[in-house]
C-alpha cells in the first residue's frame, strides 16, 4: 500500500493512504468529532450504523482514502464505483476534512490521490453532489476539472 506524505500550507505534514479495516474506529471518531460548521454542507447523518453497514459492508465497490495526523484520521474521501454493467466505469464521490484541517491543501492533496487511484481503476467518470453556495468546495472540485451541471 502506498502511504503518500503531504506538507500543507500550515507546516503540519499528514499522511494520505487507502483506507483499511483497521481505521474503522478512528474513521468514526473523526466524523463525531465534526463540528456543526464542517458538516453543514454534507448529507447526514453519518453514523456509527451508517458508516459500517452503508460504507464499509460493500468496500468492492468503493476507493476509500484517509489522511492520517498524529495516528488521527483527519480527512476521508471515497469513490463508490457503480456495480451495475451499465454503468462500469463511472462513480460517486465524496470528500470530508476535519474542520481543523480546513483551507491548507488537504482536499487538493487528497482529490489528487483519489482520482489517480480512481483512473487506475479504469473510472472514466466521477460525479459529486454539492450544495452551491459551499463555494470552497465547488471552487476545489472545478479546479480538478468537474463542471456544473445543475
């Protein structure tokens, strides 16, 4: 498994690497340790329930990465890559940030790394939905070449 590291703009240095069964819990910990703010974008709820029977029961269908602070996840992103024929080659993508971590490069370092595995995977198609007036998120995603389409 490749383990990339990554400086951010802060100084702070994390580690970003596919996910593994082992980082069930602190993957938890950082969605409970979200703050109002961080997840007031998102589509919740993400919960204990959610993340082992919605996420984690099918992972052949997903490319998951985590970045890793301190032995903390602090930001996790993943691809669910459709199962039915028709639809091969085409997935769903979501990127999460602790609020600590937020506007210092880590959603660009790990988008960078989700889409490199993602090509790797033969994906020709990655799709997202995101609130408009989440202008952070809108501006990273367009940065890495996804257009508007609603």
């Amino acid at each position: 498994m490749e383990v990339v590291t990554y400086k951010l703009k802060d100084g702070r240095t994390v580690l970003i690497r596919e996910f593994q069964m082992k980082d069930k819990e602190s993957l938890i910990e950082m969605y409970e340790a979200l703050s109002d703010e961080a997840v007031r974008w998102g589509m919740l709820p993400y919960t204990r329930e959610r993340i082992e029977k919605g996420w984690l029961s099918n992972l052949h269908d997903l490319i998951i990465i985590v970045a890793i602070y301190n032995s903390k996840i602090v930001g996790h992103a993943q691809i669910f890559k459709h199962p039915h024929p028709r639809r091969k080659g085409i997935g769903d993508l979501i990127v999460y940030i602790h609020q600590d971590f937020r506007n210092v490069a880590l959603g660009t370092a790990m988008l960078t790394k989700l889409i490199e595995l993602a090509k790797k995977e033969g994906l020709h198609r990655i799709g997202l939905r995101v609130i408009a007036d989440n202008k952070r998120a809108v501006h990273l995603y367009q940065k890495f070449g996804f257009k508007i389409e609603g």
